[in-house]
C-alpha cells in the first residue's frame, strides 16, 4: 500500500493564482482531513470528510475548498492565493472517526505564495 | 478535545532512554491519550495510544498515570533517527471524532551522539 499519498511536493504561487492540492489514499478509509502546519506550529484543521460527497469545515476553512466525489480522492482547491496562505499542507485519513482511531498523515505539501 | 501541556524541548543522549511527559488535567473519562511524532519535513506518524492502562509497542511504551492526569511517552534505546517534535493529542472515545486532531506546539526532541 502507498497510504496516503500528495502531489505537488512543492509549488510557488503568485497572489490572486488558484490551485488544487491532491490527496489520494488506497487504505479505503472513509474519514479524510486537510491541515495546514505554519512554521513552529502544530497542525490546524482546515476541512474533513467523513465519505463521499460529505465534507465540513474545521478550524480554519477560509479561503478554501474541497470536494469528495470518491473514497480515494479528497482535493483541496485554493481559489485566490494570499501570502497567508504559505504553509505546508498535511492531507490524512483514518477509518472511522472513533477516539481510539489512527490518522495517517501525506507527506505534505509545501506551498510559497509571493 | 481536552488541553495537552508539553515542554517545549527535550535532549537525550544515543542509545538511552527517553521520558516524554504530558500534563492533562482536565481529561474526561473517554479521552484516548495519543502520541503521534514528526519527524523533519515530513508527516505527522502514530506512535501510541491507551486509555487507562500502560501500553507498549515495538516503537514506544506509554506509562499513564493512575489519575490519568498526566502520561510519559517512553522510548527505551532512543536513536538519532528519534529526533523529531512528539505531540500528546487526546481524543473522546465516546464522539465521532470527525473533526481531527488537535495539535499543540509539541515537544522537540533533541538527540546527541
């Protein structure tokens, strides 16, 4: 199994651009999370999905947005790229989402907005 | 999800062993205590949970203590491929649980050679 898996690795992008971050995962986990981790800082949860075609924000959803059109996917869509936004980006997913469920992280994104 | 106090760093020497502690004064009967850790430029990665009772793990044992106020994350032989931020995350076994984990600050786990 890959598990979880993210492209790009690294992008730079000018103010105002747009662009889609991927996630894919092959372990048929229904719950999947986007987190954005700024420097020094721990994660913060920007949307999740508990299945296909269900999703929610979580901490920090502005400026953002996602859809779950099958159990694999689970993109997040940048529609007006701000400075703010310059971040490293952690997509996981989990099978349920149970207390005593482990989350399996990407290995993230990082992501320059100039 | 209750609140997770951590130092902020730690420094170990090779090959000894390690004692992450986490204070968490406020958890609820149903709060699972986890410990996942980062290592540098990559994703966050589990490393152990438990409920109520110590557990062990072929990464790591996790020491809980009896009032389930506080816990030590135990790494027996700790190796320089340890170094990383560990972070002590506590999740209700009784929600859904649907919206993520909570990540503090961590403890940055230094180790020498």
């Amino acid at each position: 199994n890959a598990g979880v898996t993210q492209t790009p690795k690294f992008r730079i992008l000018k103010i105002g651009q747009s662009m889609t971050l991927q996630c894919t995962q092959d372990m048929n986990h229904n719950y999947m999370y986007w987190y954005r981790q700024d420097p020094g800082m721990g994660l913060k949860l920007i949307y999740y999905s508990v299945g296909a075609g269900i999703t929610d924000k979580g901490e920090v959803p502005n400026g953002y947005n996602v859809s779950r059109s099958t159990t694999e996917d689970f993109p997040l869509r940048l529609e007006l790229a701000a400075p703010s936004q310059t971040s490293v980006y952690f997509c996981a997913s989990s099978a349920s989402g149970a207390g005593v469920e482990t989350q399996y992280f990407g290995p993230g994104t990082r992501l320059l907005v100039l | 999800d209750a609140k997770t106090t951590q130092p902020n760093s730690m420094e170990s020497n090779e090959e000894e062993p390690v004692h992450l502690p986490c204070n968490h004064s406020t958890i609820s009967g149903t709060d699972y205590i986890h410990w996942y850790r980062q290592l540098p430029s990559q994703g966050p990665e589990y490393v152990i949970h438990g409920l109520t009772s110590n557990v062990n793990n072929r990464m790591a044992s996790l020491a809980i203590a009896e009032d389930r106020k506080s816990s030590t994350l135990i790494l027996h032989r700790a190796t320089l491929r340890d170094a990383a931020v560990y972070y002590c995350i506590l999740r209700d076994g009784a929600g859904g649980g649907a919206d993520g984990l909570t990540f503090g600050k961590g403890t940055h786990l230094i180790i020498q050679p």
